[in-house]
C-alpha cells in the first residue's frame, strides 16, 4: 500500500488527461493527523519549477497538510502564469480538504516548457477529483499517477516497534545529485516533531538519492517529502527511526536505478580507502558519469583503463599508478596495471559491482548508476515528439 500503510493517511490516483494514454495522472496524498508536520528537500539546480518554488515556501512551518502531484507537465519556466497554477492547484485541495493552501505541497513532473489554460484547467479538476476519490487504500493508485517514462511504479514500506514508513516514487532519467529527476512522498504513523522530521529526511537522502546518478543530468522538479501523522502514538527511537528511513529510501532509490530509461545493467560503484568521504564520492561520481565507462558496460567490456582515467580527472587523494580494480569479484587492475585476465570478468548479469580501491585512508562510498545504451539515447531524442 505505500504511502497508505501507514496509519492516518488517505491518497487516490486519477485519470486528468495530462497524459495521452489516458492513465492516471494527478495523485494527492493526505494526513489526517492527529499529527500534521512534515519536511522535504529539493532539487539543487538553480532552475528551479514553479511547484518547487510554492512547496518550499509551505514546508517552512513545519506543517504539511497534504501532497498533490500531476504527471504529463513539468510546469517549469512557465513564468506567472505557471507559479499562479501552482498555487491555484493548492488553493483546489485546500478548499476540497478544508485547509489552508499554505499546507499544501504541489509536485509536477513531465515536459518542461509546457502549460496554457488548458493544462491548467486539467490539473485544477484532477486535484479536484482526487480528493473526492480519496481512501486508505489508494496508496498503489497514487504511485501510478505520477509516473512518467517509468515502467513500473516504486513503492516501499518498513515496519519497526508497533511504527510504519510508507513511500512511493517516480523517475527512470535525470538521475544525479541533488536528489533526481524524482517525485518522493514518504509517510509515516510515528510521533516526530518538524525538526526531527527534517533531520531525519536529510540524513536519508543523503545516503540514498543523493548518491544515485545515471545520467549526470540533474531535474528542476525534484522533490523528497515527509509527512507524519502521529496516530500510532509512539515516538520513535530517533536512531532506529533513521535506520529505516535510510532503508526505505536506499530501497526506493535502487527501485529508481533499476527502471533507469533503457538500461541493462544496474552498476555499483564502491569506492574503498579513500582519504575521507568526499574524495570517496568524488572518484565514485566520475566513474558513473564517464560515457565510456558507461558505453563499455552496456557493451559487456571489463575495460578498467577507463576506470582509471575517469578518477584521474579528480582531485582526490590517490597515486594512480597504485589503484586497485575489481569488476563483479575479478581484480582486474592492481597497483595501477594489469592483473586477472578480462576473459574472467562476466558482465552479462543486470547487476554489475565496481570497486576501486585507492589503498589511501578508510573512507568509503557507493554511487549508483547504470549503463549508456542505444534505447536511453532513442527515448531522449524523442522525449517531446
């Protein structure tokens, strides 16, 4: 159920026309309470959607009252009229609810550039027929919503100490930094305050989104929220709350990677003995965005000399000439030179573990990512046809 395992949570999915395949398209999640405060984390891209604009003006207070979120238009750089739809969209709920707009969350996701009268108006009567829709098993329909080039929904949830988290998700393209071209709503029946809702969201992503990146492309839409509810009446222990946060949302982001937009193999990229954890994201980062790297994963090519020359570009601490590489439990490069045979190295599974070790320090870190093939470069070159 996701986002409505938790208790005191409704949500629905429904069928607004942004899309032309006439599936679902706006999805609303609410909290009941008793309990109403929230978080939520955006994007870092300095061009930022008129729905990130709004939500983060809402998320200041601490209090969230719902989530509404569309698919089939981005609503970015749509200028006032786009910001206007946004709040109109929220002030719809807020209404519909009997609650302020200013508690609303509005997400978007799709096509940047687009939005008239009528799109407007879709959204508008969506959000409306949401909330008419609305249920406590609706959880599963709202993931459908806001799907986009995804190919199946992203849904998760965890249960600890008489508590539950429930999430959903979309994305499959513009996975980097700075969260990804993702829609996350996270829910929970646990006691939190806003602080420690937020303290609790930040440490979560930053251990799961922030460290996926397929593409190197970072979205203007993003956003992670998290509501709690408070009607299981337990506050939570602070540290095992965190822990299955992270859980939940490592589960969500590796969800993500696997539905990546054409790819054949989901890639980890593990870096270990690193000087501390940011050199270690560092070398990590220049290996999921090396194309050549990438292209030769998708082509089952073990070739670590482009491991090599893709963390040599960085700053890190390291001598490249003693470097180990290993590929799916092959070491294939030690000391900065040969080692196994390629012959040994089979890349044909989806999943495929890259180390690298830089034998400096002992920091680690793991990015997420996947392969470059032909179906990623034909779904983008006609994303807007």
């Amino acid at each position: 159920m996701s986002v409505t395992a938790a208790q005191g949570f409704e949500a629905a999915g429904v069928v607004a026309g942004l899309k032309s395949t006439g599936k679902p398209d706006v999805a609303l999640v609410v909290n009941r309470g008793p309990q109403k405060t929230g978080a939520a984390v955006f994007t870092s891209n300095r061009a930022k959607a008129n729905p990130i604009m709004w939500s983060q003006q809402v998320v200041k207070d601490g209090v969230i009252e719902a989530v509404v979120l569309n698919s089939g238009g981005a609503n970015c750089f749509t200028g006032s009229f786009g910001f206007q739809t946004a709040h109109l969209t929220a002030e719809t709920v807020g209404e519909a609810l009997g609650v302020s707009a200013g508690d609303v969350v509005v997400c978007s996701t799709g096509l940047i550039g687009t939005g008239d009268e009528v799109f407007r108006g879709k959204v508008l009567d969506g959000a409306a027929a949401a909330v008419a829709e609305l249920s406590d098993d609706g959880g599963d329909r709202a993931a459908h919503a806001i799907m986009t080039t995804d190919t199946i929904p992203k849904q998760a949830v965890r249960t600890r100490d008489g508590w539950t988290i429930g999430g959903m998700a979309k994305g499959a393209g513009m996975l980097a930094p700075g969260l990804a071209t993702m829609l996350v709503v996270i829910t929970t029946d646990a006691v939190l305050t806003a602080e420690q809702s937020d303290a609790a969201l930040r440490g979560a992503t930053t251990l799961s989104f922030d460290r996926l990146d397929s593409d190197g492309a970072m979205s203007t839409n993003d956003q992670v929220t998290l509501l709690a509810s408070g009607a299981t009446g337990i506050e939570p222990d602070l540290d095992a709350f965190q822990e299955e946060l992270t859980a939940l949302c490592l589960d969500l982001a590796e969800q993500l990677m696997g539905d990546a937009e054409g790819a054949s193999h989901n890639i980890r990229i593990e870096v270990r003995h690193a000087a501390d954890e940011d050199d270690a994201l560092t070398v990590a980062r220049s290996v999921a965005r090396n194309n050549l790297f990438k292209t030769a994963i998708f082509g089952n090519d073990p070739n670590w000399g482009r491991v090599l020359a893709a963390i040599g570009t960085t700053d890190a601490e390291f001598d490249p000439y003693n470097v180990d590489v290993t590929m799916n439990g092959v070491r294939v490069c030690t000391q900065g030179g040969p080692d196994r045979p390629r012959e040994e190295v089979d890349l044909t599974p989806r999943d495929t573990h890259v180390v690298i070790d830089l034998l400096v320090g002992e920091a680690t870190a793991t990015i997420l990512t996947n392969d470059l093939t032909h179906a990623y470069v034909h779904e983008n070159s006609a994303y807007s046809s």
